[in-house]
C-alpha cells in the first residue's frame, strides 16, 4: 500500500491497485529494484506518500505473476551486491492504460460528486 504521510492511518491508504498502477508507471521509464522504486514515489510525491518494502514485494508478485512485469539479477559493480532489477512487459504497459483509465474515471466521479450543492 501507498500511505499518505499527513494521515498515516489505513483508512487513507491507498488501495492496492493504486500502488500497481504506481509501480507500473515508474517502470515504464527505467528499470528498478524495489528500495529505488520506494525512493522514487517518496520523491515524486513531494514526500506526502511512502511505499514499504514490505508491502511492495506482494504487489510486484502479483504484476509477475500475471506477466505485467519481470525480473533480473544483477551484481552491482560497485560492491559485488545482488540486486533484482523489474521491468515492465508489454501486457504490463497495456494494463497501465486500463488502471490509468479506470483510476481517471474514480477522480472525475468523486470531483462531479464533491462539486455538488445537494
């Protein structure tokens, strides 16, 4: 799960496949392993949400499972270290469309009923 950081109760967590669609998006522009993609949604959000380890390894199982993503070993150069690097696949990046879609559909709902004097 995404946590927002002003509210960090699971309440306003984000759902699931909020987090895909998130992971999925990052992937598209480089290849990463997992600490580099926690890094980078704290970053990109300005520091206003975190993805845990913990939860990130289920998440990126479920997009390899269903072939939205693969994985490499590679030794770093720099300290011999194994690292597993995850790439998004094309039936990956078609899925981002649909969730981007769909993820697109909730916001403009939500604004139509926020927006209403009733």
């Amino acid at each position: 799960y995404i946590m927002c950081k002003r509210y960090m109760n699971t309440q306003d967590s984000l759902k699931k496949g909020t987090a895909a669609m998130v992971v999925l998006h990052l992937l598209c522009q480089e290849d990463c392993y997992v600490y580099q993609i926690t890094q980078k949604v704290a970053k990109l959000s300005g520091n206003r949400f975190t993805l845990q380890e913990g939860s990130l390894y289920p998440t990126l199982y479920r997009l390899q499972e269903k072939g939205y993503v693969t994985d490499k070993v590679v030794i770093s150069e720099e300290n011999q270290r194994l690292r597993k690097y995850y790439s998004i696949t094309p039936s990956g990046r078609e899925y981002l469309k649909e969730l981007k879609q769909d993820y697109q559909t909730v916001i403009d709902g939500i604004s139509l009923i926020m927006s209403s004097q009733d």
